[in-house]
C-alpha cells in the first residue's frame, strides 16, 4: 500500500563548468549574469564549490533567449524582476518557450540524429509523436527529417516523462490554440479601437508618435507576459480546487 511519502529523487546539480556547458554559454557569461543579479547564486558545498540546479540551467537559457530577442541588460532584468520568485525549472521553460514566440517563424529542417542530439537522448517513434502533438516539430515527407521549432525542444522534451496520453496532449492544444487565437482577436480589437484611433488622429504630434512607437516595439512581450502569469496563476487555482482534496488526504 501507498503510503504517499516515497523521497523525490534529487534535482541534479551542476559546477559552474558543467552548467556553462549544458547552456552553451562561457563560464564568464554565467559569473556575468550572477554579478547583476540575473542569475541566482549557486548552493556553496564542501570545498566551497558552487552548484547550480535545473532552476538554474532555465533561467540562463530564457536570459540568453531574451537576449536573442534584441532586449537590453536593463529590460532583461526588469522582465526578471516581474516574474514570481519561486518559478520551477517547468515554469521558467515556459517563459522561454513564450519568448522565442515572439520573433517570426524560426522552424527549421533538421534529421533525426540532429533532432537527439539536441534533445539530449534517444527519441523512440512515440517520443517523435508526442512532440509533434505539442507543436515542437512537424514531420515531412522524409520520415528521418523535421521541421524543429528550436524554442520549443527543451520543454516538450522534459514534457516526454510526464505520463499524459497523446490523445490528451493533442485535446489540449486545440484548447489553448482555441482560446489563445480568441485572447488575440480581443486584444487586437482593444488596441485598434482604444490606442490605434487616437495615434491615428493625433499622428502629427511628435511627442505621440515616440509613444507609439516604444508601445508597438514593447506590447508583445508584455502581453505574452501577462497572459502566461494570469494562466500560471488560474490553473494552479484549478488544479488546488480540483484536487487539492485528495492530494491533502493521500
């Protein structure tokens, strides 16, 4: 019998060497990011040897994308500053997965041995399925060859362990595609009939115009950002609301 209080396997950890490695980045980039407070410092252990978690490994790789983006250190940190302290490894890969959303279609051809290589394991024809269901690639004619949404890959990768059927995954994109296409039209229609009227009317106005302007280069991130803090945030209401129940009785 269950008795609910089986010990969680430990988060692996990472010397700063090996977590430069994993990231693709220079040990001096990491110990950069750590000076202005962009990344968390490291657990000390014995010999005073620092370790960094998957935590850790996620918020660099949404950094460097954000980076990618075009963003300033200074904008890098304020986007930093407003998300919950406590996101896990899963959350902050979301964010990452957002952000490489904002630049134009990214896909690219890569073949099978590229596509492991990448993803850091073997991927069976199942594992090849479920990313395909959550949006990561596209098959193409050539069995051995996809079309990879590089943005994506580390979280439907981390995502192939969790025991959710393919049917699932697949009911649930058309869910947050449905209603993610619906926020989109509304927030369009409110930004054309409350800020791009006005701008309209008041276009010789050069002070208005900067304005606009900064508002077209920043609303994207802004709102994606929005978005995905209210839905974190509604879903783990939910899923506290639905199961909470049980898992307090387990």
């Amino acid at each position: 019998m269950a008795t609910g209080t089986e010990e969680q396997p430990p988060s692996p950890t990472y010397t700063v060497d090996e977590l430069a490695a994993r990231a693709g980045v220079t040990v001096r980039t990491v110990r950069f990011y750590g000076t202005r407070g962009l990344l968390p410092p490291p657990v000390i252990g014995p010999r005073r040897v620092g370790h960094y978690g998957p935590e850790h490994l996620s918020r660099l790789a949404l950094i460097e994308e954000l980076q990618h983006r075009g963003m300033t250190l200074a904008a890098i940190e304020r986007y930093l500053e407003q998300l919950p302290p406590d996101l896990s490894a899963q959350d902050l890969a979301i964010h990452r997965a957002l952000v490489a959303s904002w630049a134009p279609e990214s896909a690219e051809k890569i073949d099978r041995r590229e596509l492991e290589r990448r993803a850091g394991r073997a991927l069976s024809d199942a594992d090849v399925d479920r990313l395909a269901a959550m949006g990561v690639l596209d098959r193409g004619p050539d069995p051995e060859v996809f079309r990879l949404d590089g943005g994506l890959l580390r979280l439907g990768v981390e995502l192939l362990d969790v025991p959710i059927a393919h049917e699932t995954i697949l009911a649930s994109r058309t869910v947050l595609l449905d209603h993610a296409r619906q926020a989109a039209q509304e927030l369009s229609r409110l930004f054309r009939e409350e800020v791009w009227s006005p701008y309209r009317e008041r276009e010789e106005d050069p002070d208005h115009v900067a304005a606009m302007k900064s508002l077209s280069a920043h609303m994207q991130p802004i709102v994606i950002q929005a978005l995905v803090t209210a839905f974190q945030r509604s879903l783990s209401e939910e899923l506290r609301a639905a199961f909470g129940a049980e898992t307090d009785g387990s």
